[in-house]
C-alpha cells in the first residue's frame, strides 16, 4: 500500500482557542461508536456532564446549543472532555480534523482541509507544492487503475510547478492533457499515460469559463445552494453585482495556483469511482474562479476578509456539504 502526504501535513497542529472560525461551533459532531462506549464507562463526576451531553440517537452526537456551540465547548474556547478525559478520548471526528483520507485500492491519499484556519495557511502557504510517497505494509495487491490516475494526478500537479507559463496558461494545458486521457478511457476503457502532449489539441478552457455568459451561470448556481452561514452567499452575490468593476483587479497567481493544487489533489483521485477525470479538473477550476471573484470584490468593497478566510469558507460550505457537491457534480455533467 502507498500513501500520499503534502509536505505540510506532518506540520499541522490544532491552534485551539486561538482559531477565528471554531470547528466545534456550527457543526454536527457525530460520535464514533468506540468513543461513545468509552464515555459510557467514565466513571467519574464528569459522567453527569457527558449524559446530558450527548443526544442518544442511533448515531449519537454532541448536543448544540442556540449558538451552535458544542456541549463541551467552554467559555475559553477549549473542549472540557479533552481538558477532563485527555486526548485519547476525544471521539474520532474531533481527532482526525481536518485531515481527509481518500482510499483507492492500494493507494491512501491524505491531506487536510482547506476549511480549517491553521490548514488553509499552511495550504496557501507552502512553498514546495511537494506529495511526499510512502510504502505501508498492507496485503492489498497493487491496483493498476489506482496507480495510473495517481500517475496521471502528479503529472498534472508538476504543471502548476512550471515557471514558463501564466496561471491561465498551466490551467488550459491542466484541462487539456486531462481531456486527452479522458477520451483514451472513453474508446479504450483504459488509461496509460504515455500521451505525446506536443501533439493534444488545445481548448482554450479558461477562455470559456471566463465568458460573462458562463460565470453568470454558475453565479447563480451558486447562489442557490444550501449555506451553513450567509456570509460567503451573501459576499458571492456581491461580487456578481460589482463584477464589471472588480474583475481587473489582481490576485497573487501563488493564491490560485496553491488552491488549484490543493483542489487537484483532494479530488481527482476520486474518478477511480467513476473514470469521469475532466468533471474533476472542471470542480477544481470552478472552485478556483468563485473563489477568486469574491477575492477581487473584497480587495475593492470588503477589506475585512482576507485570502485565507475568502478560502476558508468556500471549502467550509461547498467541500463539507455532501449536498452541494453533490449538486455542482451533477451540474457539471451537463456543462
């Protein structure tokens, strides 16, 4: 078995009560069965704590009070069961955020989540755009579809790394290559990458998705999905007003270029599922362009967003909602 890391991953460390935007505030927090079976045998004060904390359902979770803060949340921002029971105890989606892991065959595919505040900045901010491999013991047997689209998925990143072309310029060569083997697997069923990219046709992708046509399209796509909070619907639907006078506005190609990698990576991996790679460059591109739209209007109307949390809260409402994701892939189909 292999893994993929970034070379940042093994930097993360949660910043607790120091994070403008806590994950134990506005989420459901399901708990694991093991960790639910270890709070029942807590057999100190704290027990009375836990009981009315939790909401015993079939899939239990942390009770959310009117603010949307967890039960065991305190004033200081810190988790009671952590401070009370020790780390080990914390259930495993409070141990494993925001790291993701996708598995494909023999391939494990880890990383974390542009929706955390500590990883959007050491995801914006690395400097390698580096996947580091690691052989795990396993008794899978390697997975050829697996180790083609990884193949596939570095070449592309190794794109983002080239100094000669312009952000628009390695996104069209990104799309291009990508369609190219699209159309293999769709005549052959297979997918070996050996293509000669001197000889693949250009589409001219980002001239498309920069039409005024298009993005109004997909403005009000967006506009329309279900938000946890208003605030990035509402920043979004301010930009496609003030689109005409922002749209000129610049944006460091290094803020596109690691949120492309980062949108590559965490997903194309994914059409191992269902051979559709061109829908998985087209969401990454995609996720690009609103996010640096709404990047321009604020650098013009709204100086109190930044980058990061510009970022930060598209992955929040779009990445970690199943509906929405679910909702744009299916649009895309049809694109």
């Amino acid at each position: 078995m292999k893994q993929y890391i970034p070379s940042y991953y093994r930097n993360f460390q949660c910043i607790a009560q120091k994070c403008k935007d806590n994950c134990c505030i506005g989420w459901d927090i399901m708990i694991d069965r093991q960790s639910y079976e270890q709070y029942q045998k807590v057999a100190t004060p704290f027990k009375k704590r836990l009981n009315e904390g939790i909401i015993q359902e079939e899939e239990p979770k942390f009770y959310m009070n009117e603010d949307g803060r967890c039960a065991f949340l305190n004033e200081n921002n810190l988790c009671d069961i952590y401070i009370q029971l020790g780390e080990e105890a914390l259930c495993d989606i409070c141990t494993e955020h925001p790291r993701f892991h996708n598995e494909y065959g023999h391939i494990v595919q880890s990383g974390l989540g542009l929706a955390c505040e500590e990883a959007a900045r050491l995801i914006l901010n690395d400097l390698d755009l580096k996947i580091e491999e690691d052989v795990l013991k396993s008794e899978k047997e390697d997975d050829e579809w697996a180790n083609e689209l990884m193949k596939l998925e570095m070449l592309l990143l190794n794109i983002l790394k080239n100094k000669e072309y312009c952000v628009d310029e390695k996104i069209d060569k990104i799309f291009d290559l990508t369609a190219a083997y699209q159309k293999e697997i769709n005549y052959t069923g297979e997918l070996t990458v050996s293509i000669d990219q001197k000889k693949i046709k250009p589409q001219h992708l980002m001239l498309k998705m920069r039409q005024k046509d298009y993005l109004e399209y997909w403005f009000d796509f967006y506009s329309n999905l279900d938000y946890m909070d208003e605030t990035f619907q509402s920043l979004l639907r301010k930009s496609v007003k003030e689109f005409e006078t922002c749209k000129k506005q610049d944006i460091n190609d290094q803020y596109i270029e690691r949120l492309l990698y980062y949108f590559i990576y965490r997903h194309f991996i994914k059409a191992y599922e269902d051979d559709n790679l061109i829908d998985k460059i087209k969401f990454a591109v995609l996720s690009v362009l609103m996010i640096e739209i709404v990047a321009k209007y604020c650098k013009v109307y709204d100086s109190s967003f930044e980058l990061l949390d510009i970022a930060k809260m598209y992955s929040k409402e779009i990445e970690y909602s199943e509906e929405n994701i679910e909702a744009i892939f299916e649009e895309l189909l049809f694109d």
